[in-house]
C-alpha cells in the first residue's frame, strides 16, 4: 500500500467477535478471532492515513507508533476482513 492511501469510510466496520488485548496497550497488543487465522493485518491512524502492514501474526509490536487511538485491519486466510479499534498509552 502507497502511504498516501486512506481508510475509506464506505468499507469501515467494527467487529464484535475480534478478541483483543490488552486495549489500551503500550508495547504490544494481541488479537484472536475465532474459527479463523489472521493472514495480514493494516495499521491506520484515526484519521484513515496508513500506518504499516504486518504479516502472519497474532499480535501488533507498537513500540514506534505514538500514544493515541488506531484501526486495525485483520484479514484471515480465508479472506475475511476484521475492523478493531485499539488505544496506544
């Protein structure tokens, strides 16, 4: 993704069954969604500006990004797309 991509508002949604924890965090925060295995995750600030993407994980290192409220993005392996909302201290 080019950094002058954004979060479009059509697309957005928050999911309810996305596990996620500690939120607020401060160095590291974990997701699990059931039933499925998270491919690739995208990191936006409030605003929709793109942040980064992370590969393969279950958890996001958040030790470069600065204190404040930030969209995540969960794609699962089967293609499915999850929106969650966490809180850097």
């Amino acid at each position: 993704m080019a950094s002058d991509e954004n979060l479009s508002s059509t697309a957005f949604y928050l999911d309810q069954k996305t596990v996620v924890s500690p939120n607020p965090f401060s160095d590291r925060v974990y997701f699990s969604i059931p039933g499925e295995d998270i491919f690739v995750m995208e990191c936006y600030d409030v605003l929709g500006s793109y942040i980064n993407t992370f590969a393969s994980t279950s958890y996001l290192e958040a030790e470069t990004l600065r204190e404040g409220i930030y969209l995540v993005k969960l794609v699962t392996n089967s293609g499915k797309s999850f929106w969650v909302k966490v809180v850097k201290q």
